[in-house]
C-alpha cells in the first residue's frame, strides 16, 4: 500500500517537473523570439524605408546581404571568431532621379544602427565644393568636407567632374586627397561617388588605384512607364489627390512617348515629381476662377492640369 501511494506521488511529482520544463521551454522560445525580433529591427525598418520606393530590386537584395553579413560578423565575435572589416565605399551608377541619394540616406541610418558608422548622417557635395581656386585651396576644401563626414556617408554627385580637367586641373587634386582621407579615417566614414553610368565607368578606369577601393558598384536602373506610375499614383496620393481617368492616361502616354526616346535621361522619379507639383499650381489656377468648389474638385487633377515640358529644349510638349 505505502508503495502504491509513493508511486502515485511519484508521478505527480513527474507531471508537474515535466509541466515546469515544458514552460520553461515555451518562455525561452518566447525570448529567443523577441531576441530575434528586436535584432532585426535595424532591417526592419530599413526594408520598410526601402519599400515605399518603387523598383530597385536589386539595391534591395544588395542591402539585405550587407545587413546579414553584419549581422553574422556580430555573432562570429560572440562566439571569439574572427570577424574582418570590409571596404563599404561604393560607386553608384544611374541617370538623374532613379533613387541614388534617397538609397545613400538609407544605407547610412541602417549602418549607423548597426554600429558601423558613429552617426550615419549624410553629407551631398559635387565637384564645385571640393575643388579650390589655386594650389592648396583643394586639398584643404576636401578634408574639410571628409570631415564633415566623419561617423558617416560623403556623397559625391557627378564625381567624374574631378577628372574632366585634365593632369593640371584642381580636380585630381581632390581625387588624391580623397584617396588618402580613406586611409586615414580607415572605418570612420563611408564615401559614394555618383554620376551617370557611362560615365562613372570611365572616370573608375581612369585611376588604376579606384576600383579596388570601391568594391561595391551599383547600377541604378532607368524606371519602366509601370514603375513611373505607381511614383506618380503615390506622390498625388501623399499630397491627398487624385488623377482623373482622363489625366491618368494621358500621364501615361507622355511617359511612354519620353521613355522611348534612345540615349536619352529625362529625370525619371525626378521628371515625374515635377509634373505633379506643376499639375497642383495649374489645377489651383483652374479653381480659382471657379464660383463653387467641392471637396472632390480640390482633390482631383484633371487632363488639363498636366502640362508636359521637354526637358531637352525647355519648350513644352
């Protein structure tokens, strides 16, 4: 009988410890999940940053390997592996208005989550604030906006620019001391040159010493009529209006006309933000002769309001 009844305590006993470890287990899933959920938070709202671009696929994937190597690099330290630093300076390439300075503000809050920049600001320059007016002026003019940069990204715009002067311009000036500031603040900041894809190719050709300190090329492709679209749906819808079906079409048939155009860079994103903003002043134009406006007047824009300039000769089409 007492045997009986030991047994029987026995099992509850079991039950219970296996209950308690079954708990256990559930509560450390539950924190290895929300471990894993507040780590990727970085990712998390760097994707979501880049989803409200249209397009860039590419960039996408690209920034997601960087976020997975970083991120790996942190655990290999955990576990007392090595973990190397790799060169982030990077060549953007892609006409005017395909999302260059928009990825580079991004990647540089996304780095700076990540521990890899002090502060991940961004810092846009062309070749005008680099280069100096006589001997020194350029040098000094550089280091003054690496700098600046320092804990973060220095974008240069057009950086083929430095190179157009020849041997005696002020431009390789700065592209040299360029060069040495990534020597000097190795790791402090991270540079990005820009500029159209033609020529980006031949400005990193032209110094034997460029494309091994710029591993990372990326090709910002032209955007199709479909994805110029979906921009323009979503600039009116940000400003709360809306495209009549009238003015929707022939938005779309302008597109189509400017993107067949061979050779030709009309803005993109840019080309289409433009037409929007001046479609918003004419179509506040055509209501303000009106006696009686409606809600749904303010928000539409109509076939009139899109009024198309060719970017080439400043005429309008």
């Amino acid at each position: 009988m007492a045997t009986r009844v030991i047994t029987q305590e026995t099992r509850r006993i079991q039950v219970v410890l296996d209950h308690a470890k079954e708990s256990a287990a559930i509560s450390t899933a539950e924190r290895t999940t929300g471990w894993m959920e507040e780590e990727h938070l970085p990712l998390k709202r760097c994707i979501e940053e880049l989803d409200q671009l249209v397009g860039l696929e590419a960039i996408k994937s690209f920034i997601h390997e960087v976020y997975a190597w970083l991120t790996v690099g942190r655990r290999r330290v955990a576990a007392g592996l090595a973990s190397e630093n790799q060169v982030l300076h990077m060549v953007f390439a892609g006409n005017p208005g395909t999302g260059k300075t928009t990825v580079a503000r991004i990647m540089g809050r996304l780095f700076h989550e990540m521990g890899v920049l002090s502060q991940g600001h961004l810092v846009e320059v062309e070749r005008a604030d680099l280069v100096g007016e006589y001997i020194g002026h350029t040098a000094q003019k550089t280091r003054e906006h690496v700098k600046r940069a320092l804990g973060g990204i220095l974008f240069i715009d057009e950086a083929y620019a430095l190179s157009r002067g020849g041997e005696k311009d002020f431009g390789k000036e700065a592209i040299d001391t360029l060069v040495k500031s990534m020597e000097d603040h190795k790791n402090e900041f991270v540079l990005i040159l820009a500029g159209y894809p033609r020529e980006m190719e031949g400005f990193i050709r032209s110094n034997p010493g460029l494309p091994s300190r710029f591993p990372i090329q990326l090709s910002f492709p032209d955007f199709s009529v479909g994805e110029l679209m979906k921009i323009a749906d979503r600039m009116v819808k940000e400003r709360q209006y809306r495209f009549s079906g009238p003015a929707r079409d022939k938005l779309r048939k302008h597109l189509d006309q400017v993107c067949r155009i061979p050779g030709e860079s009309f803005g993109n994103a840019r080309h289409v933000r433009n037409v929007v903003e001046q479609a918003i002043r004419l179509q506040a134009v055509r209501l303000l002769k009106s006696r009686y406006v409606s809600r749904e007047d303010l928000m539409t824009l109509q076939s009139d309001d899109l009024v198309f300039q060719d970017w080439r000769q400043g005429a309008f089409l």
